[in-house]
C-alpha cells in the first residue's frame, strides 16, 4: 500500500517541526518553509524531504502542489501551520499599514490559498480513484482568533480570519468527505515567543491558564495527528483549543 503523504507549511521549526514529528510514523512528510534548503533533523530523515513553498507567494503555492504531484502523486494531509508575527508589537493606534499587509498576506491570505490548492489537488487526487484515500486539511490558527491583543490586531485579525477559512472550507468538502479542522494553540515555548517569555511566564504564574505551564510543540502535535486519525472525521470544521484552558471563562 503507498505510504501517505502529508505537507506541514512552516515545518523548518516549532510547532510545525513538533507536528511533522508526531506524524513521522504514518506519513511521508513534506517539511517546507520559505528558505532554499533546510537540514532536516535526524529523527526525520528517513521520512520527509523539503520543498520550499513561501505560501504568501501565489507561484510558490502553485509550485509545491505540482512537484508533490510529480513526486507521491497524492496529498493525503495538508497542515496549514506557517504564520507569522508581526516584525514590531504596535499598538493599534499607530501600527502601519505595511505590517497589516504582512502578517495578513501571509497567515490569512496565504492560508486561504493553500486550502484552495490543497482542496483541488485532493478532488483530484479522489477523481483518480486512489486506493485507502481520505484526506484530511488542518489550519493552526491561535488563541488569538478569539482574543483581543492591542498591540498586535493585525495578528488577532490574521487568525480570526483563519477560523472562518476553516468553516468555509469544512462546509464546502463536506460533500466531498473532506474533513477540515482547526487547532488554536495557547502560548506555546517557540521562536516566535521568544522575545516575550518573561512577560508569559509572569502571566502564567499570576494564573492566566488553568494548566500552569508553556505549552511544547509536541501539545499541539499530538493534537494534530488525533485529528488526522480519522477518529473525528464527522466533526468536520471543529476547534480544537490547544491552550492549557486559557479559553475557559472562570469567575
Ligand atoms: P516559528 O516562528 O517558530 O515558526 C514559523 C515557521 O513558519 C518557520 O518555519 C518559518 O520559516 C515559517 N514561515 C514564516 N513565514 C512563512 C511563509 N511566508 N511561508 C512559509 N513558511 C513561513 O513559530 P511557531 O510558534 O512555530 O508558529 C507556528 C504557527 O503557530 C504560526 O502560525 C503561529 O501563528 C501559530 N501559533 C503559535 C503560538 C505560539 O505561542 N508559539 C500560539 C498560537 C499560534
């Protein structure tokens, strides 16, 4: 039986590293992010392989799709996990215009897209008949998609943006069998929040999430590869709240 394939964007580090990890046992995997080559870690060898794909860039997008057809011919998993911050935290009152264009162009409109290409190749892919295929998307938004941070809207914007690609693209492949799910990380120990770990870890410690702890990229991993079990395939276009409880409401 062919291996199945699954592409996890932004996967040279953090959380998407941490999701091609727990689905490195199942899959062939497809490690991407915006450079020319990356190393692959050595735990990963033997399963994946880069292509890069900027998924911000229209041509990029389009590429990746055709070199997986001309190399599995099949995608059985597409991990919408690529996303940035923005470059300066700025109030909302004077963040530029030039940064909104950013962050949305790649975590809202480049996520989009991606589900658009990776929607058609999969229709494709099932119109060919292809032996044990059921296909599966999955977008990484974050906790951010329901709270409000004033000094990076655009971001919260970005990922409020992502949950309604994720009910847009869950209602239209549900006739086609194609589940799409969301995971929305808390405050998770990467690259990205680096720089303001003191201030979380602070937060954290003053109560903020119920579980009192950073989350790893393995938490949302093992979220990730659940989803992609096929155990909750009729919960197409859930929610998963990766986040320790930070999205409870306590009195
Ligand atoms: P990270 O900065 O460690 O990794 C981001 C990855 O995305 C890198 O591999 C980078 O090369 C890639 N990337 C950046 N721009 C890209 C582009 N235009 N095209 C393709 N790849 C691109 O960040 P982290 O923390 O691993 O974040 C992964 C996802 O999880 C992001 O979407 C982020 O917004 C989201 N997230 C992270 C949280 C956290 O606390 N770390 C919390 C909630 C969501």
């Amino acid at each position: 039986m062919a291996k199945k394939v699954a592409l996890v964007t932004g996967s040279a580090r953090g959380i998407g590293q941490g999701i091609a990890r727990e689905l490195a046992g199942e899959y062939q995997l497809i490690i991407s992010a915006t450079r020319d080559e990356v190393e692959i870690p050595e735990d990963l060898k033997d399963n994946a392989v880069y292509i890069r794909c900027n998924i911000a860039e229209s041509a990029e997008r389009e590429r990746i799709f055709k070199e997986i057809d001309a190399r599995f011919g099949r995608l059985d998993l597409l991990v919408n996990n690529a996303g940035v911050a923005p470059l300066v935290r700025e109030d909302i009152l004077q963040a530029t215009e030039e940064s909104f264009d950013r962050v949305l162009g790649i975590n809202l409109k480049g996520t989009y897209f991606m589900c658009q290409h990776g929607a058609n190749y999969m229709l494709q892919c099932k119109e060919k008949g292809l032996e044990d295929y059921n296909p599966r998307i999955v977008n990484i938004s974050s906790m951010s998609s329901f709270t409000s941070s004033t000094a990076r809207g655009e971001y919260c914007i970005s990922k409020a943006g992502i949950s309604m690609v994720t009910k847009l693209f869950a209602d239209r492949l549900a006739e086609y069998d194609i589940p799409v799910f969301e995971v929305q990380p808390g405050i998770i120990d990467t690259d990205i929040t680096a720089g303001v770990m003191d201030k979380y870890q602070k937060l954290i410690d003053g109560g903020l999430t119920p579980t009192k702890r950073f989350g790893y990229p393995a938490d949302i991993g093992r979220a990730v590869a659940a989803l992609a079990s096929g155990a909750f395939d009729f919960c197409t276009g859930q929610v998963i709240h990766a986040d320790g409880g930070f999205h409870l409401r306590r009195l």
